[in-house]
C-alpha cells in the first residue's frame, strides 16, 4: 500500500510539474461533479497485522457544488479462524457490513486545509458464529460424551452519524482526512443457542432464542485517516 501511494504520488508531481503548478499557491478548487474516493488507511494496516481478518472502509464523494458534498460510505469486516485441540475444537466466524449516504458542507481554512461537517445515515448487519464440539473421556462407565454447541448472534443496526471533519491537501488530486463523530444508533440483536450432548446411551439437546432492542449513543473522537484520490 506505502509502495502503491508512492508511485501515485511521484506521477502526480511530475504531471503537475510539467505543466508549471506550484503546490504552494495552489488553492482547493473542487469543481461540482467530481468524485473522490477514500480508503481508511487504518483499515488496511489492520488486515496486513492481523492474518484472520480481513476489512475495508471506503467512501466515495460527489462534489455537488464548490463548497458541498454527497458521500458514500462502506464498510467490510470479515473474521474467521479455528482452533483444535486434542478433546475439542472451534470455529468461529465474525462478517460485518454497514452502507451511508451522507452530506456535508465544507468551509476553506487556508490553500491546503479545509474543514467540513454533516451528517451520514448509515444501516450495518454484523454476523457472529461460533461451533464448538468437544469430548469428555468417561473412562469408569466406557461411554464417552460428545458435545456439539452451535452460537451465533445477528444484529442490524440503524445509525445516525453527526460528523466534523478536517482535509488536507497533498496534492491538487490526492488528499488525506480524518474526523470526529456523534454515534446515535438504534440495534436489533437476535441470539441463538443451541446444544446437544449425546453418548452411546443418552441424547440430550437445548435451545434458547432471545431478541433485544437498543437505542444508543456514543462519541468517537477519531475515526481513522483517510487516503482519498479525485476524479
């Protein structure tokens, strides 16, 4: 990723060299109609430390006027790994998705910094699983048990997202982004639970199912830096 950022940013230098443009009197000038695109950079240093997940946060900006933006946002969280031991073993899986749509307004602060605020409203549903089978050796009776746990919660959430942010311009066509959010959301978690222990002379099985509702609200003074490229 520091390699691919590198080479873009080499190239956009030598074509804004060529045709005389000095950064330093250079001044934002996002023409209505254009896009960008953001990746979190924070996301991608994740994936690359942690082998068994995989993620991606990506906004998309449409300029709609000098000073005024449509966004679009998505957000991809993937997590699955196993564990095996000698009696027992476990597999869990953890998927999250969350789409938005937003605006925001955006006021100059000098020829590189701009500073922007708004609103996004997002939707997500996030996925978490888990089995677990294990083995207890009854060595008296010669009967061994076996034990199969199947648990997964499903949530879908609604989120309001009241935001500040602040933009800094690298180059006219590439700039980095972070922000500062008020987090309201409203949640819906189903739980599900399900065992069943068996052996050569007894069967027994449970199973629980349980759905809550929540409203929250929290505040998240850093949501990551964004590395954007315009269009």
């Amino acid at each position: 990723m520091l390699t691919l950022f590198a080479n873009v940013l080499a190239q956009d230098n030598e074509s804004h060299a060529r045709r005389g443009i000095s950064y330093e009197d250079y001044i934002i000038d996002d023409t209505a109609n254009r896009y960008s695109v953001g990746i979190n950079l924070q996301s991608g240093l994740e994936t690359l430390i942690s082998p068994n997940t995989s993620s991606i946060d990506l906004i998309l900006r449409k300029q709609v006027g000098k000073y005024n933006a449509l966004r679009y946002g998505l957000s991809v969280v993937a997590n699955a790994y196993n564990t095996i031991y000698e009696d027992s073993s476990a597999a869990v899986n953890t998927y999250a998705v969350g789409l938005s749509l937003g605006y925001e307004w955006q006021t100059l602060i000098s020829h590189r910094w701009k500073l922007y605020y708004g609103a996004d409203i997002g939707i997500g549903r996030e996925l978490d699983s888990r089995k677990e089978n294990s083995r207890v050796y009854r060595y008296l009776s010669d009967d061994d048990l076996f034990t199969d746990i199947n648990y997964s919660i499903t949530r879908a959430h609604l989120n309001l997202l009241p935001f500040v942010g602040f933009r800094y311009n690298i180059t006219p066509r590439m700039f980095l982004s972070t922000e500062l959010m008020l987090v309201g959301q409203y949640s819906r978690t189903k739980v599900t639970y399900d065992q069943i222990q068996r052996s050569s002379t007894s069967l027994f099985g449970a199973s629980i199912q349980a759905t809550e509702h929540q409203f929250f609200a929290n505040f998240q003074p850093y949501s990551g830096i964004f590395f954007h490229y315009i269009f």
